[in-house]
C-alpha cells in the first residue's frame, strides 16, 4: 500500500487549533511535511502532512478527517499518493 501526502485547511485557525491539529495528525501516523513555524502555518491556510505509515486511500481519507474535526473548527482537506 502507497503513503500519501495530505494538505488541511482550517477555518480562521488560530495557533492553538493548529496544536491540536498537528497532535491529532501524529497520534493518527502523519507528521508535518515542512516543519515550518506554527506562526507561519496559520498564515499559510493549510499545512502538509506525510503518512508515517502505509495505508489505503479510505483509511487515510478517514484518518485525516477524524484529526480535522477533532478540532472543532470548519476544514477541508485533500489526499494525495505520494510519489516515493
């Protein structure tokens, strides 16, 4: 099974959402795909996420929606194969 990268787009976020956010990705095997400033990721709109783990599409679709909403704010997200 591929890995896959995924990019998250929180609604008016602030740097705690962002916390919990990327807390949530990593207890669900993704870790930031630019380890960049949790300041410069609000500004952004959306951070990057690489899977840690080989997973299916729907399993990873669900992992990333599952971390998102934990959040309690509105967001979109897409998945991508990661080209290795």
């Amino acid at each position: 099974m591929p890995k896959f990268i995924t990019s998250v787009n929180l609604l008016a976020a602030s740097e705690a959402d962002i916390d919990k956010l990327n807390e949530a990705m990593k207890i669900r095997s993704f870790q930031l795909k630019d380890h960049r400033t949790v300041k410069d990721q609000v500004a952004k709109g959306h951070i990057a996420y690489i899977s840690t783990t080989k997973a299916s599409l729907s399993e990873a679709s669900a992992d990333v929606s599952l971390a998102a909403s934990s959040v309690g704010k509105k967001f979109s997200f897409t998945v991508m194969k990661d080209k290795e």
